[in-house]
C-alpha cells in the first residue's frame, strides 16, 4: 500500500516592538472562500489588557478579573520547554557558520500537533523528545503556555498560528481525518484545518503565513502541485518596542569583526542603562528590556567562538537560566541588523534526537488518521529585523507527511562589535535564539 507524507511547516515569527477558542463542534463546519475548504478556523481572542501593578502573588491583575493562576505551567513542563531549546538549538547549529534565526518555540507546537495524533512507538519518542509524559499533559500545557504567551497591544504582539491542510487531487478526496484529532488541534492548540486543491497548496499556505506574520514573511509559490498529503504549520509573529529606546542621534557607523577576522561596516546604536548581567569564563551576557518581553545578548570572551558556544548544550543552559545574575550598569553598542535564515534540515535534527519511527513507520499517526502516514521533512524559515525602536521577526516551520537581583556598583561594556549570540524570551519562555555573524 502506498505510504502518504505528512508536511511540517513551522514559521516563527518575531517583532520587538495570543489565547483563543474555536467554534463548537469543529469536524462540522465546512465553509469554502476562494477554492479553499474551511473545516475548522480558530479565532483569536479578546486581548486582555494587564493594567500596571501584581498582585500578591505576582500576577499581572487584569480589567476582567481573569484568574491567571489558571494558566500556571507545571514546572517540570517549563524545565522541558529549556531541555527542548537547548538540545534542538545545539543540533541546528552543529554545521552553521553563518547568519541564523531559529524558533524552537515554533518547532515544538509545530511537532505537538503531530504528537496529539501519534501512536505506539512514534508517539513515545515525539513525547520523549518534548519532555512531557502523555498527550494529555501535552494538550493541557500546550494550551496554558498559548494563553500565557498571547499578546496583542499597539506595542507589543505575541502571535501563536496553527495550521492543518489536507492536499487533494481533483476529482478525489482527501485524506479523513478523525473528529476527536480535530476537535483537540482546534480547540486545545488553536488550530485551523483546511482543504486545498494540490495545484493551489503552495500558493494559499504562503498568503496564509503572509497574514498571519503581518506581511514580515513573504513565502514564494512555484505554483507547482505539492507532492504531501498533509502539512501541519505553525507560524509566531512578534512585535515589540524597547522599554527605553536607543538615541537615534547616537546611532553611528563602525566597524563588525567576522569569525574570520574580516571587517565590515555597520550601525551601531549606544545607551547606557541598569540591566541584568551574567558573566563566565567564557562569556558576558545581558539584557534589554522591551514592553512585554526581554531580549538578551551573548557577547563572547576574547578569544572564545561564538558558534561554538551556541553548539554546547551545558552552554546554552547556563545562557537560559537567571542562575548567576546580577544588576549593573551596562553601556550598550549594538549593531542594527536585518537578515533572513532558512533551516531545511528540521528533519534530520529531529531523527538525530531519537525520534526515528515517525520518518520510518506507516502506522504511527493512528489518533490522527487512518491513513498510512509518515514524516517526509520539516523546514523553518524566519526573518529578523533590530533597530533603535525596537526587533522585529518572523518564522514559520513546516512538516510534510505523506501516505504511508541587587543592582551593584560595577559597569560593564556590551560591545558587539563581533559575532554573539543572541535571543528573546517572554516569561522566560524562548520564542527565537540566533547568532549573528554579520549585521
């Protein structure tokens, strides 16, 4: 029996400048707008403004009385989200040497769309890989992370967009998935689900990335029939502005040292401000401010690699945890810097992290369909954007399947006048790492 190939497209997406529900029954509206049948839309829901102050506890109080301690994730889920960013990042930088913008944040909803449909073996290994113990606590976790991540303000934008399509041959069905797969990917992980003509997939998934990323991500179509049967997409978009933001009269021309000790010319913007400081052996890390977020900088010792501190796990942990945090003075010289990055290999990074059978298998999709699938690829895109107002960015990621502290007197100098390390975080939650090698 011919096996069919399920497509995952993850687009991240961030700014520096969410919560939701779905219809009732989901599996039965079936609406159809420009060739493209709708089975179930997600809606996003009613920002809820945080007015300024906490309570006791700490929480944001909000206009509606909303009861935030609802949404509060499991710690051992929180340890997991870390575990997942700093083993999936350490793998995806094993070969880069360049500009490169992940999202392990849109990898993980991207793959936990596919793990609440798993089964068996594949099931055990997508769960092992995302740190949780069942699809239940997946689901569970999934959605309180969504609520607490969403944001939608004039200044700050935090967008999570799920996304399901079953390609289909004229004349032919697509594939049938089952009702309680819809029902949860709608309603617990805020998933649209469409149907498309084959010869249209590639052109409506890339209007759809396009609108769910504010026009930031502009996917080209080959217009080409897609060869998958079913691709599951996940898109985060991010906007935020700085807190305080760097004098534009400050911004000056310089030069950036490469790895290679190439020079190139650049903007460099300049502030002086309090912020948290890390400091190591082997690198100095601090933090900006933005109006809902954080954006922090690892700016290497001399005579330390960049790309190879992003390529160590224990690295990676140390720069994700406040462990060793201190408050200083910091004068800040950043460049400006706006690139675009491409991760084709999602994939064997995946595999490389023990989930094998997924790719192999035709029977580990049983709670999503009866169909014969399997893992064909993965890829994700993004694209990143800093100036003195605030970051912008975005990124998408995509899988195929087919049939078958106290503030102390020291100042320290954030020079990034070299290649560093670099990443944004809301409650500490890691929505995009990178590295820039050149502005």
């Amino acid at each position: 029996m011919k096996k069919r190939m399920l497509a995952f497209l993850c687009i991240g997406t961030i700014w520096i400048g969410g919560c939701g529900h779905i219809q009732e029954n989901p599996s039965e509206i079936t609406i159809q707008r420009n060739g493209v049948i709708h089975i179930a839309e997600a809606k996003k829901p009613d920002y809820i403004m945080h007015e300024e102050g906490t309570d006791q506890e700490g929480l944001y109080w909000d206009g509606n009385s909303i009861d935030w301690s609802q949404y509060q994730l499991n710690e051992s889920f929180q340890d997991a989200l870390i575990q997942f960013t700093t083993k999936t990042t350490a793998k995806v930088m094993e070969e880069n040497n360049e500009n490169l913008c992940y999202s392990p944040m849109s990898l993980y909803y991207a793959l936990s769309l596919a793990a609440i449909g798993s089964s068996g073996q594949t099931e055990q290994e997508l769960l092992t890989l995302l740190g949780v113990e069942s699809r239940e606590s997946l689901k569970d976790q999934c959605n309180k992370l969504y609520h607490i991540l969403y944001t939608d303000t004039d200044e700050s934008v935090i967008q999570l967009a799920n996304s399901i399509w079953k390609a289909y041959d004229e004349g032919e069905e697509a594939i049938a998935l089952k009702e309680t797969y819809i029902k949860e990917a709608s309603e617990q992980l805020f998933s649209s689900i469409y149907e498309v003509k084959r010869t249209e997939a590639e052109d409506q998934i890339a209007q759809w990335i396009s609108k769910q990323t504010n026009g930031f991500l502009n996917p080209t179509s080959s217009k080409k029939p897609v060869e998958w049967e079913l691709a599951l997409i996940n898109a985060i978009y991010y906007r935020d502005q700085w807190v305080n933001r760097f004098p534009e009269q400050l911004t000056e021309e310089g030069e950036f040292t490469k790895a290679d000790q190439s020079k190139v010319k650049c903007s460099f913007m300049n502030t002086e401000n309090q912020a948290n400081v890390k400091e190591t052996d082997q690198f100095l890390q601090a933090s900006l401010q933005l109006k809902d977020s954080e954006m922090f900088f690892v700016l290497p010792k001399p005579g330390v690699d960049a790309h190879q501190l992003i390529k160590s796990e224990e690295i990676l942990n140390q720069i994700l945890t406040e462990d060793g945090e201190t408050r200083c003075q910091v004068i800040w010289r950043v460049p400006k810097f706006n690139y675009e990055t491409s991760i084709e290999n999602l994939d064997q990074v995946v595999k490389e992290l023990g989930v094998v059978s997924a790719f192999e298998r035709s029977d580990g999709f049983e709670n999503m369909t009866d169909t014969k699938m399997y893992i064909d690829k993965i890829i994700q895109k993004s694209k990143i954007m800093i100036d003195e107002k605030g970051v912008e960015a975005a990124a998408y990621t995509q899988i195929m399947m087919n049939e078958a502290a106290a503030l102390t007197e020291q100042t320290v100098s954030m020079n990034l006048d070299h290649p560093f390390i670099y990443g944004i975080q809301k409650d500490g939650n890691c929505l995009f790492i990178g590295i820039c090698e050149q502005p």
